[in-house]
C-alpha cells in the first residue's frame, strides 16, 4: 500500500481551496518524456512487447508519475498532472509515450470488447444509452460511474468545441451523506443483490452480467462500484435477473440527487496537455455532451489507459466477482472482451512481474452455471 493518508471524503469548496491534487511538469521531466519517446521510434516494437528499458525516462520524469499514483491513493483520490508536449507529438507518437508512461505507472488492462489496451475518447458515432453502449465513443453526457481499473488516466490531446467538461466527486462523501440524510438506506447499497450488464464486453466464459454491491468496505478501506446505465441495462436486457427493489430504485434515485449538485460534484475543464488519474474506488466521474469541430484532428480526443496499480487498497471479498481478485496490489479489473491475445497475456505477465504484483490470471469467479443457479434461487 501506499504511505501515507488515505483517501477520505471531500465536497467542491475543500478540492477549490487545496490544489495539492494538481502537479505540474517542470522542464526537465517533459525533457524526459521527449527523450524516451524519441529513443522508443528509434527502436519500434509492438505496444504489448514493450518493456520501461524500450521507454527509457530518466529519474527525475519517472518521479513525476509515481507522484500522480501516490496522489490518487492519497486524501483525493484524484490527481491532474499538466504539461505534457501533446502539441509536439502526432497522435501516433501520442499512444506510443502514453502507453510508455504506463509501464512505469502498473498493469495496463484491456478496456472493451475488442480487447484494446488504449481507448480513444471521442466521438465515433457510438450510442450511449443502449444495449452494448459505451460512453468513451460518443458525443452523449455520461451517467455518474466508475471506471473498471484501480486507476483510470486520461491524456487530453484535443478539447471539444464546446462542452466535454469533466466532474468528479468523492463517494466517500457521497456515502456520508447517504449516512447522514438516509442511513436506512446503506444496507440496501451494501448488499450482494445488485446485478449489472457488463453491455456486451465479457469474456465467452462469464455470464452477461455480474453482481457487486454498490458500496463498502474492506478493514479501513472504502469503496463503492455505481454505474445506473448498467444497472438499468440489466433489467432491460435480461428478463432472469431479479427485479429492482422498490428500496434499491429509492436508493438509486437518492444517489442522484446528491451525485450532481454543486456541493458534492467538482467541474474541471481538461486541457491539452493534461493527464486526469482517479482512484476508481473512492470517485465517480462524469462528463457533459460536447460539440466538435468540424476538421477531424481538431475533434475532441483523449487517450485512456485502466490501470492495475501495486498500492492499490483491498476491496471486500463480494467485489472480486467483478474485479478478479480483491487483494490489495495485485492485477485486476479490465474487461476481458472477445479478442484476447497471447500478446497481451504474455505482456501481463512481464509487466506484473515488473511491478512486484500478484497475479491470478484470468479465470471466472462466477461462471455461467454458476450464475444461473443464483439468479435461479432469488
């Protein structure tokens, strides 16, 4: 585990006057991230059979990512990192240092159902709010959620005509509100009976949906796993799941009208340049439509990378049907998807051998016979 304070419960005005969650790259560090990129098209492999010895950052760049995943395990839960050359990189060029920066930060974790290891974040025409939706490629304003990695980075390389803009809020605090206001409802976010849609990015031996309580604990750790679209997916998509309670309807209902209000949400415009790391335990995040421009390199574009991470916390035993493993820094999280490789099965490996975490492999905690025995007897 990390040193140091964990991660506790903020609103808006405690982020708004402590701005230590925010680091910015000196010269000398963006020096670095130049030099390796330029040793690493020097010397071109294959994303998943890069090593840190093929993205060589000297000391003082390798300092700066530590110090962002040191940040996200700390009181935020949140890290902005500023400065990255993004105007002097193609995006070729981009995916090539960002996925290098990620071999010093963790394990990187396939995201989709194609299996990719990096997302593009824009708009390719996807739809949100549907059967298999995603967010990352649409243009739609996203529902409050987590992502499905310790921490989930993103590189802003372009910024959107017009909205886009990033919130995020501590669900720490949004479990002491619901502790505070409606504590009759905490049994219901912390028991094993919710039951969400993994829309479609699976793997063929799990089945199409998964349960995970929404909120608890692991000793002193927190964490908490929301996403209604999924939640909801599930009821619409499969007629054998359990029906919503009508406690768990008034507890998603509450949920949201505390996720979006000034008190609790913090707004941040990503500029070029700029890496956003959350902890995927202790925040949600969101984001508001956008308008593009018209030229294509001009459209709104991020990079994210999911991150399996060494001082990542423990998560309670019943989140591990969703996560692969609940111990505290070992591989975890991701989507499997339909389309994984040896590649990226001798990469995890490696890298996890690198970074000093265990890991399980892949094999379903609950498989699909499993499950319909469960869904059988509720």
């Amino acid at each position: 585990m990390s040193i140091g304070e964990k991660p506790q419960a903020w609103k808006t005005q405690d982020v708004e006057r402590d701005d230590s969650w925010i680091l910015r790259l000196t010269p000398e560090q963006i020096e670095g991230f130049n030099t390796a990129l330029a040793y690493a098209k020097e010397h071109p492999k294959p994303l998943l059979e890069m090593t840190q010895a093929d993205y060589p950052l000297p000391e003082v760049s390798k300092k700066a990512l530590e110090a962002a995943i040191g940040t996200t395990q700390g009181r935020w839960g949140m890290c902005l990192v500023k400065g990255f050359p993004v105007n002097d990189w193609t995006e070729a060029e981009m995916r090539v240092a960002y996925w290098g920066m990620g071999l010093y930060m963790g394990v990187g974790r396939t995201q989709n159902r194609a299996s990719e290891v990096i997302n593009d974040v824009r708009d390719a025409g996807g739809s949100y709010k549907v059967k298999g939706g995603r967010g990352y490629n649409t243009n739609a304003g996203l529902d409050f959620h987590q992502d499905s990695a310790d921490v989930v980075a993103l590189l802003c390389r372009r910024t959107a005509k017009e909205g886009g803009t990033s919130k995020v809020m501590s669900s720490i605090a949004l479990h002491d509100k619901v502790a505070e206001a409606r504590p009759d409802l905490l049994p219901v976010l912390e028991a094993n009976n919710w039951f969400h849609s993994f829309q479609n990015a699976q793997d063929a031996t799990q089945p199409p949906y998964y349960r995970c309580p929404l909120m608890g604990k692991s000793g002193a750790y927190f964490c908490a796993r929301t996403n209604r679209k999924n939640t909801v997916a599930a009821q619409r998509d499969f007629p054998e799941v359990p029906r919503l309670t009508p406690q768990q309807e008034e507890a998603l209902d509450f949920l949201d009208t505390i996720m979006p209000s000034d008190e609790f949400c913090y707004t941040m415009e990503l500029e070029r340049g700029d890496m956003q790391l959350l902890n995927s335990f202790v925040t949600l995040h969101s984001r508001t439509p956008f308008e593009d421009y018209d030229l294509p390199d001009e459209k709104r574009h991020l990079m994210r990378l999911w991150l399996s991470i060494p001082s990542s916390q423990p998560l309670p035993a019943e989140f591990a049907e969703y996560w692969g493993d609940s111990r505290a820094g070992a591989v975890r999280g991701g989507v499997r998807g339909s389309a994984i490789t040896d590649d990226f099965l001798r990469y995890e490996k490696r890298q996890a051998e690198a970074m000093g975490m265990p890991c399980r492999g892949f094999s379903p905690i609950v498989t699909k016979e499993e499950m319909s025995k469960i869904v059988g007897m509720a």
